[in-house]
C-alpha cells in the first residue's frame, strides 16, 4: 500500500522539484520510503509502505531490466507468486519478491491485457518509453484510488487529489455541477470530483495517455445472471467456502504483521473466524466503543475474539471530533461526508500502533444482500399494492412518530419507507441512499441549477441488464455505492495513518461467484439477510452474532449536533455564505428545526459540515475561492 503520483507532458522537460512536491504531500500513504525518477517528458513519485519484500530491490518507481519502462503502484497483487513462476517459465528475470514488478514483467508480456491476470487491489501508473505511453489502471472494486488532471499537452495524476494540487498554477475551482451529486449522496461519485477539472478512474478502467490523446477504457464489469437454476445446498456451501477461505489466505500474506478490525457484526466475524484459523501466529484484533450505548458492539466483539482466542484490543473513544474533524476533511478531500468516517479514523490509528494491515469486513453487504434496504424493496412493492387512502393513511402515521437520534431508529426507516411509497422501485432504492431532496435542494441552492444523483444510480441499475430486482440492486450497489462512499472512507482513513486494509470479500473471484448464487442464498424468505454467510458461520462464532440484524458502523451526530458540536456545527455553517449560492436562512432553518426534534437533519447537517470544512481547507476561510490558471509546466 502507497502513494503514488506522476506527470507527463509533450512539452518541457519535467522538472523533480515538481514531482517531489506531489510526492511529499502523500507521505502519510508510505511512511516508509520514498522515490523519484524523470526521464524527458515524465516523472513518477512513489511514498512507500512495505508490505511485501522489505528489502530496497522493491523500491519504486520501479524498472524492467532496460530502464525503458516504469512502474508506481498502490496496492496488492495476491497472486503475484505464481504468475512470478508463470513469467519466469517466459524467460522473464526477476530481481526482487515482490508483487510490484510482477505488474511491470506482466505488461511486458501481455501489455495492457496484463490487468486479466491480477487478482487484488490496484491503482498503478506505467510510463512506456518506447511506446510514449502512460498505461494507468485501478483495480476491478475500486478498492484504491486513482485521479488525474489533463490540461493541454500534459496529465497529472494521483492517489489523492492532494498531489495534483501541489503543482504549480493548478486551478483550485468548484466544478458546480458536481455540487448536486454530492449534496445528494454525501460523496462525490467517480469519475466526478468537487475540484473541476480533476477526475477520477471508475473501478474496472484503464487509461491510456499517448501522444496527447486520453483515451479511458473498461477491463471489467461484473455479469449478472438472467436466471439462475436451483443449486443443492452442499455444493452451494463447498463451493463458497473453497473460495472464501482462498481469498482470506491470499489476503494473510505479508512480510509484516496482520490483524484484523473486529467490530462484533456478522462480516467482522467471519473475516476473524476464518483468518484466525489460517494465520500462522495469533491474529490481533481491534475493536472500538463509544458512549451511546447503541452504538458500542464491544461485547459482540469480545465474544468472537474468545471463540477465536484472538489477542484482542479494543479502545473506548469520547471522540474530540471539533480537533479531527478538519483533518478527515483533508484526508477525505474529494469531500465524502460519511459520519462513520470517525470511528474508522480512530480505530485506524489505534491499530497502526499494532501492525501495518489490517482485515476488513467490507463488501459482504453488497454481494450478499446485507442491507435492509433489500427487504424495504420488496416490503414496499406490498405496500404498493394497498389502496391510496391507505397508503396516504401510513404516511400520516410515520409523520407523527417522534425524532429518535438512536442507532438506525424505528422513526427513521418507517419515514423512509413512507416517503417511497409515491416514487417507481427504482427510484425508490436510490432514496435509501439520497440526502437532499430535489425540492429541499432548490430551497438549499435558489439561485443555481444542480442535478440530483438519481440518474447515476439509474444508469447503474439499468446496467444489470435482464436480471432478477435483487440482482439489479446488488449490482448498482456493488459498481457505485460500495466505491464511492464506503470503500472511499476505509482508504482515507487508513491510509491517514499508513495502515493498509485488506478486504476478502471484495476478492473479485468471490464477487463473480456470489453473483451468481440463487437469491434465497442471499436473501432467505425476505428475513434473513446474507444467508449464506450466516450458514457458513454454522459452529464458527456465537448465535447471538450469527442471527443478529444490521447495526452499522455509525456515530450519534443527531446528538453531536446538540450537544458538544453544536456551537462548532453552527459556526462553520455560517462559511457556506461565503461559496454565494447557498440560502442561510434556509440553512439556518433547517438547524433550529433539528435543535427542536422536529425533524432528523443529521445527515444533512453533517454534509454541510463537511462542505464547510473542505471550502476552507482547500479554498481559504474569506472571500472568493481561486479562479487558477492554465495548467502551466
């Protein structure tokens, strides 16, 4: 896991002062080491955690034998052992063990068909110099990010958006149109960022920059079946669990000491259960708590870490969430505004004082049906069904249901669901996931036009193609929510603190196999979410964990909001004047009405939060953001 970052241009020559600033800024993604290299026209930076081979020979940018081609990478190679064998058997000579130059052998082999080859997470950048070319990709997730700015005859790019900032003259401006998708969502979705004229690689792409032409192209997509027939049970649970344990193997891999995050859910559990039976010394585990008694899992988390006999720690937080706040705004950047970018941030910290990866559950609630928000589907095409009076008659009831600020509240869903009852399906699921509706956006924001988000995730779920409603939103939710918010807030927030995280259920040999599982192995009776995960788990860790429902990884900012944050919240919310296109007394109302209970703004409030903090991060706390100029090398 790294920092890298690059520069080409067909002009002047690329100077290192230009690229050790790029680098420099990423140094928290690699505190381990650096390196730099120039050739004419391009320049690679690279800040290094080591992982794999320890040792300089891994160093990068790393190059083929002639010094012709060069490669910065972010990220892991799972299988880079036998495809280091495969190579060789080929004639190709390897000078380190790591899976970094089995990228560079790999293209030399099958040039940019080399990315079929690659089971793990990725974003590298290879500068071609015969060819005059940048061959850059991110990997099939979107587990690792990639961002790049192309003005005139030259590219920039990045693991971070930071990096490409550091160059002299590039323009810091808002790109306006991106500014509905985020206040929808909380994040900025891919390919779009918040800073125009900067853009990110969508998971499954690659790029190509040759003779100053861009051209992005899509290496992979995952297939949803039209049908699927009935499978026997015993196949079904041999054929996962081969694969499963398979992807948690790879993932235990490492020249330095793994642990795993252990919050006390059901995919935790099953990362910990499986990889404490395969690591060849005692996994640590980390797991964190907080006041609200909802929101702390600790004693779940105990009891797997007993069952396993894990060497488990855990950290009890009062979040100082007024002095972090800015710095997750920095590391976060595109901006996102998940809350549960806190915890993840803290526990991140807390685990880096112990080892340099760490397991993860991600993922298991987009390929598995773990979300609740399935059933609400389905719930919902009942309820559709009732007679209007009977419909509007629910909705009325929700409305009266006081504000709870507890975790996932009975008030909050019901008010969702009933709030969907006047929209078509589709729509509906992306309203699970919106924040700003498009008439409270017209109220937030009367003076600029703004698109809302719901024909990018429209676009996602048409793209499922001829296939069952669970599928289409297991597909949209694993190509677009999963990598722009959640696997989003895991980088960042580990990677503040040169932690790498390593995500078994995102394995994409995995991902392709439960895509094509029957749905009752997903979503059994419209009860029990990821089934087949709780079957798997059969005599691995505690009932109470195995059928226990969706809590989450959230923090309580309803009541941040008024309580510790308030005065903070409130003041930082006054900045947004200064953007010119938000309406304050709106805003301001929208506050009092949460400080009063009636209604639940959290989401919204912390989104502006965050919109706030970011503006004066990267744009200046007073007057006009910077116009910039043309991107001048």
């Amino acid at each position: 896991m790294c920092g890298i970052c690059g520069l080409i241009t067909s002009a002047a020559p690329v100077r290192e002062t230009e690229i050790r600033a790029m680098r420099e800024v990423l140094a928290h993604r690699g505190p381990d080491s650096w390196g730099l290299w120039t050739s004419g026209q391009a320049g690679l930076g690279h800040r290094r955690l080591s992982i794999i081979d320890l040792s300089t020979a891994a160093s990068q940018p790393l190059l083929n034998e002639t010094g012709r081609i060069a490669l910065v990478f972010n990220g892991e190679i799972y299988n880079f052992q036998p495809l280091q064998h495969l190579l060789e058997t080929k004639g190709h000579v390897f000078r380190s063990r790591s899976d970094s130059e089995v990228i560079v052998h790999a293209y030399e082999e099958f040039g940019v068909d080399c990315l079929q080859q690659f089971r793990g997470m990725f974003a590298f950048a290879l500068w071609d110099q015969d060819r005059q070319r940048l061959f850059a990709a991110r990997d099939r997730l979107g587990k690792k990010p990639f961002f790049y700015c192309q003005q005139g005859d030259a590219i920039a790019f990045g693991s971070e958006i930071k990096a490409i900032l550091a160059l002299p003259n590039v323009p810091r401006e808002i790109a306006w149109d991106s500014l509905g998708f985020y206040l929808s969502l909380n994040y900025t979705p891919a390919p779009a960022t918040l800073f125009r004229g900067i853009r990110q690689l969508e998971p499954g792409q690659y790029l190509l920059w040759e003779n100053g032409q861009l051209t992005i192209r899509e290496y992979w997509d995952l297939a949803m079946p039209p049908t699927v027939a009935a499978v026997p049970s015993a196949q079904v649970l041999e054929e996962f669990t081969d694969v499963w344990q398979e992807a948690v193997r790879l993932r235990l891999i490492s020249d330095v000491p793994v642990g795993a995050f252990l919050s006390g859910g059901l995919d935790s559990a099953a990362v910990v259960s499986t990889a404490a039976a395969l690591y060849p010394g005692r996994l640590k585990t980390f797991s964190i708590g907080f006041g609200e008694k909802s929101y702390d899992e600790r004693a779940y988390a105990r009891q797997v870490a007993r069952r396993w006999q894990t060497e488990h720690h855990e950290i009890m937080v009062t979040p100082q969430v007024e002095d972090i706040l800015p710095r997750l705004v920095w590391h976060g950047e595109e901006p996102t505004a998940d809350s549960s970018m806190v915890p993840v941030y803290y526990l991140a910290q807390f685990a880096a004082q112990n080892v340099k990866v760490v397991l993860t559950g991600d993922g298991a609630d987009e390929i598995l049906a773990g979300y609740p928000t399935y059933q609400a589907h389905y719930l919902l095409r009942w309820l559709q069904a009732l007679p209007q009076p009977v419909q509007k008659g629910l909705w009325r009831l929700a409305q009266t249901l006081p504000v709870s600020h507890r975790k996932v509240s009975l008030d909050f869903k019901l008010k969702r669901l009933t709030a969907a009852l006047a929209w078509n399906l589709d729509y509906a699921h992306y309203s699970w996931r919106r924040i700003w509706a498009p008439e409270e956006m017209a109220n937030l924001l009367p003076g600029l036009q703004v698109a809302e988000a719901y024909h990018l995730y429209q676009h996602w779920l048409d793209r499922a193609g001829q296939t069952s409603s669970l599928n289409r939103m297991l597909y949209a939710d694993t190509r677009f929510y999963l990598p722009n918010d959640m696997l989003v807030k895991v980088d960042r927030m580990t990677m503040a603190h040169g932690l790498e995280a390593r995500s078994p259920f995102l394995d994409h040999v995995l991902v392709e196999l439960a895509a094509r599982l029957p749905e009752a192995w997903k979503l059994k009776g419209l009860v029990w979410k990821k089934y087949l995960l709780r079957r798997l788990l059969q005599d691995q860790v505690p009932p109470a964990i195995r059928w226990q429902t969706k809590r989450g990884f959230n923090v309580p900012v309803g009541l941040w909001f008024k309580g510790e944050l308030r005065d903070f919240c409130h003041a930082h919310l006054q900045q947004l004047h200064h953007l010119g296109c938000f309406a304050m007394d709106y805003v301001e109302t929208v506050w009092q009405q949460h400080q009063r209970d009636e209604r639940d703004w959290s989401h919204h409030l912390w989104g502006l939060l965050i919109l706030s903090l970011w503006w004066q991060t990267f744009f200046g706390s007073s007057g006009t953001p910077s116009q910039g100029h043309k991107f001048v090398i």
